[in-house]
C-alpha cells in the first residue's frame, strides 16, 4: 500500500507538472482525489490493515492528498501568472505611435453666409421661417399672382408631382410669402431661406436643386426707399462697407413695381472681367413692392398696409463671399475644397 501511494504521488505531481491548463489540472485532480479517485480507491482499502499499520498508513495517505493539493494549487497559479503575463505582452500599447488624428467638422461655406445673413435680418427685427420643400402650386403660383399659362409655371421648368400639375417641388422661397401672410397679422418680418428646384442642367452657375433666401415687410407706410435702405445695408454687412449696388427695373408677376439688384463686381471694381461677364456687375437678387393683389389675395388690405419683398440666390451670395469661381464645387463636398473656409 505504501508503494501504491508514493507511485499515485510521484505520478501525480508529473502530471501536475505538465499540465497547461486549467481545465487539464482539474481533470487531474478529479482523476487523483475526486470521488472516483485512485487514492479514494485506496483509502477504501485500509479497512483490510492491522489495527497497528492504520494509523501510520492514514497518515501517509494525508500527506500524499496534501501533496498533491498543493502541487494542484501551485500550478493553477502558474498558469494564471502565465497567462497574464501573455496578455500583458500582447496588449502592449506603444505609446510612442503618433495618434490618428480626429477629424473636426465645419460649416459649409453656404451656411457660414446663410448665418451671416440671418444674424443681419435678427438683428433688424425679422423672424427667420421654415417652410415646405413639396409645395401646392396654389401657393408657388397662383397666391403671388401667376395665373395659368405663366411660362414658368410650364411643365419644363417645373418638377410637378401629379398630371393636374396642383402639387410640385417649390421652383422659388417666395410661396413663403403667402404662408407666412395667412399665418401671422401684419406688421410682418420674415425671411425665409431654402432649397428650390427647377429643371436646369448643371453648369458652372446652374443646379436642378439651388438654395434661396425669401424676404418680407409688410407694415404701414412701407417704400421702396426701406427696400433699397435694407438691401443695401445687408450688402455693406455681407461684403464690406462701400459695396456698391444699383437697382435695375425688372418684371416679377408678385411685385409693382419690380426690380433686381446688382452689386459691383468685386474683381474688376466695375470696369468688366471674366467673372462678371464683361458686365461690372453680378446680379444678386430680385425685389419689389408687393403686388396689392397678392396682399388681397391674402386677406390684407393694400390701401392700409403695404410691403416690400426680395428672393436671393444663396449659392451666387456665397460664391461672391468666398469668391468660389463654380457652382458645382458647392455641392461636391470634396473634403480639398471644404477644409479652406
Ligand atoms: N422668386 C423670384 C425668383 O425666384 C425672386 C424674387 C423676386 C423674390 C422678387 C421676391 C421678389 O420676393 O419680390 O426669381
């Protein structure tokens, strides 16, 4: 019995030794000391010794379970101190790599204008509106006085949704105009910026989808001299004190009278270059006095109130602004042309 329990001891701790892994020394000490066990196994037979060897031989047989207990708990120590040490060496972080860099986002060169325009416009006082893009051609035609068989209510123009051409994509902000006439009472001070559509090819200054700013004021004993005033002084605000502009008559089916306003070309002082077309001038928006039949239309009485209105291209705005040569580069969103502004 004596030899049993040294060989189960000796054999043991090789295994023990050699074991590598947890799930390994487990089975070995299920095999070794479990139930089933070979020293269980043993144990079981000291009921055939002598009174005299029992006390001995049950000591042995404690010593050889606390052996290789020990020798159990030893190893599973090893091997989570391996193991750690393997992930640690693994996980190493080198802090020496250069980071990658975090990329920051910016505003859009349009919208830095848009904000420059609307804090002019807050700061005179007028509320800034949103409005639908899926418009009735009620409100984008009709309510601003563009009746039937108005060429640009004409189905190669417009983006119309249904065969009665009743709804469509709004072709310009100034259904804006009505929205806002039917959902506020006078005195009234809104703009209204947007995205428009009409059907163009893209070119260097056309775009099926542009953006535009809508502008009202309807109020009592309201001019054109507040019109040209407010215009001018957005223009001195956006592009610099002296900016010089110049009113040209113009035909709009919402405004009498009507007109468009030019600034002077930034690049040749006015004398004529490439970028104003030989004109010293670059057109920037168009304006007037409302119709007093889109005011009565609205239920507002012209001979009580009177206003002025405006509708600007927000993508020529800040093409002058930032002096961007092509439309396209707006919409392209190449990170090259984004990162200068
Ligand atoms: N809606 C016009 C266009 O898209 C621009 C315009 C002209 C707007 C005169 C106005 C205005 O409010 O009074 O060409």
């Amino acid at each position: 019995m004596k030899e049993q329990l040294a060989k189960i001891q000796a054999e043991a701790l090789s295994a023990i030794a050699q074991a590598a892994s947890p799930a390994a020394l487990e089975e070995l000490r299920v095999r070794c000391l479990g139930k089933k066990g070979e020293l269980t196994a043993i144990l079981k037979q000291m009921g055939r010794l002598s009174p005299q060897e029992r006390p001995a031989m049950g000591q042995l047989a404690n010593d050889v379970r606390a052996a290789i207990e020990e020798a159990l708990e030893r190893a599973k120590k090893d091997l989570h101190a391996k193991a750690l040490e393997a992930r640690l060496q693994a996980e190493t972080v080198d802090v020496t790599i250069p980071g990658r860099a975090v990329e920051t986002g910016r505003r859009h060169p349009m919208y830095i204008a848009l904000d420059e325009i609307k804090d002019i416009f807050v700061g005179m006082g007028f509320d800034i509106l949103d409005g639908p893009e899926v418009e009735l051609a009620e409100y984008n035609f009709d309510r601003l006085n563009a009746e039937e068989g108005h060429p640009s209510r004409d189905w190669s123009d417009t983006f119309y949704f249904d065969a009665d051409s009743r709804v469509m994509l709004r072709s310009q902000t100034s259904p804006m105009q009505v929205r806002a006439m039917d959902s506020r009472k006078p005195p009234i001070r809104i703009i209204a910026p947007g995205r428009v559509y009409r059907k163009d090819e893209v070119d260097a200054t056309h775009s099926p989808m542009f953006h535009q700013v809508e502008g009202m004021v309807i109020d009592k004993g309201v001019t054109m001299a507040d019109l040209k005033g407010t215009l001018n002084m957005m223009v001195e605000q956006l592009y610099g004190k002296g900016t010089v502009t110049r009113f040209r008559p113009h035909h709009f089916p919402f405004t009498e009278p009507s007109c468009e306003m030019d600034v002077q070309c930034h690049k040749c002082g006015g004398a004529g270059c490439a970028t104003c077309k030989g004109e010293g001038w670059i057109e920037l928006l168009g304006a007037g006095m409302i119709h007093p039949r889109v005011l009565e239309m609205a239920g507002i009485d012209p001979e009580v109130w009177s206003g002025w209105a405006f509708g600007m291209g927000l993508e020529r705005t800040a093409m002058r602004r930032f002096r961007i040569a092509d439309l396209r580069l707006i919409f392209e969103n190449d990170m090259r042309f984004l990162e200068q502004f």
